[in-house]
C-alpha cells in the first residue's frame, strides 16, 4: 500500500506474476516444465488499465488467461474485481520463450500444446511502439540489488515498474492518480549493474520513462503512463 491506502501498481503487477506462474504451470508450460527444457519465459510488453487502485482492507479477486498465441508470442490477459464484480483494472501481456544459454526466441509450437480457450481481451490490441525519452524532466540512479532479481537471475518485471514511479518526485504522486502504464522489455539487467531511471514530461498527464545502462547507454526498458488528477479521487 501506499501513503493514500491503495495498492501500488509494482504490488498489482507481482500479483498477476504469481497468477500466471500458477496458470501456466496448470498449463504444463510453467518455470518448472520450461526449465526441463532449457527454456525461460521472458515478458515483452506490459499494458496495465486501472479504474481506481485497490484499497486497503478490500477484498480483490484476479482473474488471468490465455487469450492468444501465434509462431513468437503468448498472450496472457488479467481483470482485477472488488467484492461486487466491478472492473478496477485489467492488463494485457506478450510473451515468449527463449533458450536459457543462447537466449533466442523459440516457436511457440515447440513447447506450447495447449490453445486458447477464449478470444476474449482484457484491452485494446497491440499499441503503438513506445517513443524513447528525449529530455530528463527527471532522472534517478540505481543500483541492482539482490531484492530485484528473479528466479532466472535478472530484473523482474515488477521491479522495473517500481523503479519507473521510483523515478517520480513525491509532488508528483500527491498530486497525481496513475491510470494507465505500458511498458516495453527490451533487455536484460543482472546484479550489481548501476543503472539511471529517467522520465520525459511530454503532456499534463502524459509521461515517458526509461530504464537505462548508462555505460552503454542501452534501454533496458520503456515506458508510457497516464495520470489523473488526485482531486479527481481515486
């Protein structure tokens, strides 16, 4: 939870996390089935919708499934319900398998059996690719620590997203209710690495952000979020 009693949006993220572990795992496509196989999952794109953020002491319950493959990509859709059914955010997410020691992406059709059930989406489709951040407006150094890493030894996708609002001024989360975050996965980040976290003010209540290698000047990932006015409520 955060200063006002929602849920963080890194907290929502690691929640869909655990769900799709468990999801594929029942799939027979989960860590332990691909690792059998010399494979890792890898996450490429993030779009998170939220219509209010879970409040404290509210019961929420997630919902996740597979909406959709073809030769490359696995798509993975999740909405979150209060106790009385309404929306109060979804997610789409893209997906796909690479081999533990080359790390190239292998066809679906070489480790995935099993076919959607359901076309259904939780969002719109595919958004346009993110712009890259061209003016610091904000800028924050980090370093990788061992709370950030996963079971495959890098960055976890959540942390990346607490780095990213990590990367905003206080002020800024006072004065400002996040309402949507896409995110792009472009690279890997191992231990120890010093990294930069930047941000782009490029409207009101738009935001770029980045998370960048600086001794190669490589995105590891971008970033594009949406804001609503605190005044607005939550």
């Amino acid at each position: 939870m955060d200063f006002n009693g929602v849920a963080k949006c890194e907290s929502l993220c690691q929640f869909m996390q655990e769900s799709a572990w468990h999801h594929a795992e029942h799939l027979g496509v989960g860590y332990a089935q691909l690792v059998g196989k010399g494979l890792m999952w890898v996450l490429s794109r993030l779009s998170v919708t939220l219509a209010r953020a879970p409040r404290w002491g509210e019961t929420v319950r997630l919902r996740t499934w597979m909406s959709g493959r073809d030769r490359l990509f696995c798509y993975r859709d999740f909405r979150f319900v209060d106790q009385d059914e309404c929306v109060l955010g979804a997610a789409t997410t893209v997906w796909f398998a690479v081999d533990q020691r080359s790390r190239r992406p292998q066809r679906t059709d070489s480790y995935l059996s099993v076919e959607p059930q359901t076309n259904e989406r939780a969002g719109e489709g595919r958004a346009p690719a993110i712009p890259a951040v061209q003016v610091r407006d904000h800028e924050r150094p980090c370093r990788v620590g061992y709370g950030d890493l996963d079971t495959n030894g890098h960055v976890s996708n959540a942390t990346y997203v607490g780095w990213l609002l990590d990367g905003l001024p206080l002020a800024h989360h006072q004065a400002a209710v996040l309402r949507s975050l896409e995110i792009e996965y472009l690279a890997e980040a191992f231990g120890d690495e010093a990294l930069s976290v930047v941000c782009e003010e490029v409207a009101d209540s738009a935001l770029l952000h980045a998370v960048i290698r600086e001794g190669e000047g490589v995105a590891l990932c971008r970033a594009r979020t949406s804001w609503l006015s605190a005044s607005a409520g939550t």
